[in-house]
C-alpha cells in the first residue's frame, strides 16, 4: 500500500463545497485531455451475471495506455440521478468508470431488492478483478475506488467494507437505512417512507413496499450505514451530505464512524438531494478525491 498518498484528513462540517482559498476547479472537470490515437477513450456496454439475473452495465474507459486506477460509480433509489457527468469527470482525469443498473431495475433482469442490490455492487467490484477483465480493460487492480450516491452511498460502504482492497470510498448525500427504520416509529415517518418508495417503484421489477421494508427492519445488523463506514475501516473516505436533501442522516452515520476513521471528511452543502445546482462542484470534488487517493498524470 506504500504506492497510495493518504491524507490524514480530520472529520470535518462546512456548510458549503466551496472557499475562497479553494484552487480553480480541476482541469478533468472543465476540459478535454489531448486525444490519445494508440489508445482512444471509449465506451463498451455489456451484462454483469449476478445472482439470478444479471445487470445493465456501461464502463467509460479512460485515453492512455498502462494500466488504469477505476472507479465504481452507484446510483440510488430508483436511480432517476445516474450521476453520468461524474463519469465522464472521471474518466477525463485518466480513470476508468463503471456503471451499472442493479437487477430488477431500469430492464436488467431480474427481480429488485435492497439485499440484491447489496449483492450486485460486490458482484460488480469482483468483475472489476477477474484476470480477463484486467486484461481486456487494462485495470489496476490495486487502486480501485467505489462511489456511490443515496441508496448507492449506502451500498458503496457496504461493498468497501466487505473489500479490504478497496482503495477509497466517495459517499454522496448517503442513504443510512438504520435512520430509516427508526424513523417508522412515527406515523410522519412511516407516511413519508411508504409515499417515497411507492413513487420508486415504476422502473422496479419484483420490488414491494412492504418487502422493502422488510428488509431493512429485519437486517438490522446489515443495513447500518454507520456500522458499515465504522467496519470500512482508516481507509481514505469522503462524504458529501445535501442540507436540503438527507445531510442530516450523513453527519450522524459519520460520527457513529468517526471513532474508526480519522481520515474520514464530512462536507454538508446547501443544495438538493440530486446536487441540482452543484454539478460541477460535485465533479470537482470526486476528481479531488480520486487524485488524492490515487494520483493520475492529469
């Protein structure tokens, strides 16, 4: 591990993702890298097989030969906000993205469940390490980050605790389940969690409200965002909450971990749940968080 450049970053509350003192935002953010004729970006679209089913991928490859650090992009629940401009961000900073639609949702087949989706994440990091798909794509094992944004931030965690080669963990307005149940005990709580999930569900496949929920008041043990970043471990990890979104169930998970993780950062800006107006501060601050944990040539 000698080869990455931790930061012993404290964990920190700021009300907005910005200071005067900040640097410009990050050239991967606003600009194109000089094209590489031997070895183009591209594109390629395939079906990871997990479980019963499988799932709807997309891995943005970054220009340049040599291997490549990775980036495993999540989304949320349902996953209307892909996150796709951070992909591309990405990518332009010299890292390759996955991306993916768990089983059941979005046409990947199957059926949807928030233990599957937990699944599939790990499904997809083993992918990212079998020897034919370094191969092929070129990928360095050893400097792989997940990322992930709501359900998908509790899923990154998830996935990165159970995976000690995981390298950095980039959570973005983070669903923690375990506030989620305990938010049931009231009928404000309980009405507000059936009326979101029911207006989840179109793009879902074999998913109920009550098997939903199931699932997160029976697995308790599991499905604790802070008991998850706390089992991640002193590994580099940034959470980006939303003021107007869920930000309070980041700063509470982050200190449940705090004790764990004193390179964890806290950040809470002053916008929405989908980042509406923060987009390229938002790019700019994964990009950051990349080239810290492993820097690239741009």
């Amino acid at each position: 591990m000698g080869k990455w450049r931790y930061l012993a970053w404290g964990l920190m509350l700021v009300a907005s993702p910005v200071s005067a003192k900040e640097p410009a935002i990050h050239p991967a953010v606003t600009s194109d890298p000089a094209p590489d004729a031997a070895y183009p970006a591209g594109m390629s679209a395939f079906v990871i097989p997990s479980g019963d089913g499988a799932m709807n991928a997309v891995l943005y490859t970054a220009a340049g030969g040599g291997l490549h650090p990775t980036l495993l992009l999540l989304h949320g629940f349902p996953g209307n906000e892909q996150n796709l401009d951070l992909a591309q961000a990405a990518r332009r900073a010299g890292w390759h993205v996955l991306t993916l639609h768990y089983r059941g949702s979005w046409g990947s087949p199957g059926a949807f469940s928030f233990g599957g989706a937990s699944d599939d994440a790990f499904a997809a990091l083993q992918f990212l390490q079998q020897p034919a798909t370094v191969a092929k794509y070129r990928i360095d094992t050893s400097a792989i980050v997940v990322a992930g944004h709501s359900m998908g931030g509790f899923m990154a965690a998830d996935v990165a605790a159970a995976e000690p080669r995981v390298a950095g963990l980039f959570l973005i307005d983070p669903w923690d389940p375990a506030q989620t149940v305990a938010s049931l005990s009231t009928a404000e709580g309980a009405s507000a969690w059936k009326a979101e999930v029911e207006s989840d569900l179109p793009p879902l496949q074999g998913a109920t409200y009550e098997g939903l929920t199931g699932e997160i008041r029976d697995r308790g043990d599991k499905f604790d965002l802070g008991r998850r970043m706390a089992a991640y471990g002193r590994r580099p990890l940034s959470i980006i909450g939303a003021e107007k979104g869920i930000g309070d169930q980041a700063r509470k998970a982050a200190a449940d971990a705090q004790g764990a993780n004193p390179q964890a950062r806290l950040t809470v800006w002053p916008t929405d749940h989908s980042f509406s107006d923060s987009r390229i501060a938002l790019a700019d601050a994964l990009v950051r968080f990349l080239s810290r944990v492993v820097p690239t040539i741009r």
